[in-house]
C-alpha cells in the first residue's frame, strides 16, 4: 500500500497552470507579508490598546480610557521631548543636501578618489554606539578635541553635553554624520543612473553649473531625495540610540525625545508605566503617519504629472 500524498485535482491543476503568473507574487510575497502583520501591525494595535490602560507590565490592567493622554497634556518633560523631536527633525533634514553635495565631489573623476569614497563610507558602517562614544569623546572638557579646539581659539571652554542649551545640538550634530553618509550613498546610486543622453544635450545647449545641476540632474535624482527624506525623517522622529549612549536624556531631562521618554516611563527603572509608554508611542506614531502620508501623497501626485 502506497504511502504517497493524493496528488491535487485534474481542476485544481488547471486552475493554478491559468493563474501562476497572478499566485506566483503572492506565494513569494506571503511569508514576509505574514511576518509583517505579526512583527509590525499588530503590536502597533496592541499598543494602542494598551494606551488606554494603566499597567506595569506585569499586573492586572487597569481600563482609564484617555487618562494617559490628558496626563500627557499636562506633563513638561512630554513637551520639552516634543519639542526636541521637531528640532531633531528641522535640523536633521541638512543630511540631505550634505549628502548631496558629498556625492557630486565623489562622483568626479579625480586621483584617489576612492580613498575618499571609503572616508565618506565609514561612518555609515559603524554602529549609533559608537558614534556616540566618539563625539561624547569629542566634546569631553579638557581633553575632547573640540574642547581643546574652543578653547585654543577662544580662550574658554564649554560642556556641550552638560550644558541644557546646547546638548540637544550636540547631539543632532553627531547623528548628521552617519546620516549624511547614507544620503550620500542614496545620491551616488541615483547618480550612477543618470541618463548620459540628457546631460550631453544639455551641455551642447550650454547648460552648465547651477542650471545643469537644477534642470537636468536634481529632476532624475528624485526618487532618491524621496526615499532619503523618508528615512532621513523616520530617523530624527525615533533618535533613541545617541541620546542613551551621550546623556541618558539630560541634563535633567534637556536632551530627551519622545523615543527616549517612551522608555523611561515604560521600560526604565524610573517607570514600568506601560500604558503612559504606549501613549507616547502613539503620539511618535501618529507625528510619523502624518509626515510619510504627506511624502507619499507628493510621490504620487508627482509620478501622475510626469
């Protein structure tokens, strides 16, 4: 007696011979959709949910309904990180035309230039920890470089990361080089596919310089400015990672952004208040939906009038 599996239908067959180009996307697309709505969608449900609760994480939750998000109305350390996300934000957006800029001068033809390539590179391939070890080094009073530089041309000297007036650009100074160097890789793809055709009518029209660079490159870069200014945007909404490793979000709470904050109060030592964490990921969530709704609704109003 055969142990082998019936083998499917003559109909079903048939059905899946007529459909595989159509069935054929979606089985390959199945598995990451799946670990999609179970990694992404539904904890960002589930935290909603737990929002409108009081928990510790462990105990029993307690149904408050909005309280969390009226408290929230009323909490200074929500507005003082709320406001250092918008200024991560405005701040950080510089990365884009810096990583432009950098990728104009690597794309020429010049001697060594792929020396200079993997300078620019490395700061992409090192990790946020490190980078926030080198520029709390770089700005340590006494011996940072940066200290030692002021106060060689000024005669004094300034605790950037003990100061509540200037850690929060200290900071976003540190995350722009990393964020810089993706830019830059993200413009020298885009780049490298310009169309040549293009560019040498141009040239023989006289175009050359600021108008080359306005009306025939910058048009063709645009999907890479796009997916830069997304992830460039994303990046300053969730800066968690330098503000641990730099300040721990001080001086006294200075330097905190609501990434940082929703840890403090859910996760920290100082918290294990769930549902208050949760209500400031859904407001970080809601800021970002905004930001990529916009993004993506000037893709698509561009892509139907090109």
């Amino acid at each position: 007696m055969s142990n082998s599996a019936p083998l499917p239908s003559r109909s079903a067959q048939g059905y899946f011979r007529r459909n595989q180009q159509k069935l054929a996307p979606l089985l390959f697309l199945a598995p990451g959709l799946v670990m999609f709505i179970i990694y992404v969608i539904l904890p960002i449900f589930q935290s909603i949910w737990i929002s409108f609760y009081s928990w510790d994480g462990l105990g029993p939750k307690v149904w408050i309904g909005l309280g969390n998000y009226r408290e929230l109305l009323g909490d200074d350390a929500f507005y003082t990180s709320l406001k250092n996300n918008v200024l991560w934000l405005v701040l950080y957006l510089l990365a884009i035309p810096a990583g432009l800029a950098v990728a104009l001068f690597l794309n020429q033809t010049v001697i060594g230039i792929r020396v200079y390539k993997s300078l620019f590179f490395f700061p992409f391939v090192i990790s946020q920890v490190v980078v926030g070890l080198i520029f709390s080094w770089f700005y340590a009073p006494n011996f940072g470089l940066f200290s030692v530089l002021l106060k060689h041309l000024t005669g004094s000297d300034i605790a950037i990361l003990a100061d509540d007036r200037t850690v929060t650009y200290g900071i976003i100074a540190a995350g722009l080089w990393p964020q810089t160097a993706y830019c830059m890789i993200l413009y020298l793809t885009g780049l490298n596919n310009i169309n040549p055709e293009q560019v040498e009518a141009a040239r023989m029209d006289g175009a050359k310089g600021w108008a080359m660079l306005k009306n025939i490159i910058l048009p063709q870069l645009a999907p890479a400015t796009f997916i830069a200014m997304v992830v460039t945007v994303i990046g300053a909404l969730r800066s968690f990672d330098l503000v641990s490793i730099m300040t721990s979000g001080g001086p006294y709470g200075a330097s905190e952004v609501l990434s940082y904050y929703m840890y403090e109060q859910a996760l920290s030592e100082y918290g294990y208040r769930m549902g208050y964490g949760a209500a400031i990921a859904v407001v970080l969530f809601l800021i970002m939906l905004v930001f990529i709704t916009l993004f993506i609704v000037r893709m698509l109003k561009q892509e139907r009038n090109a």
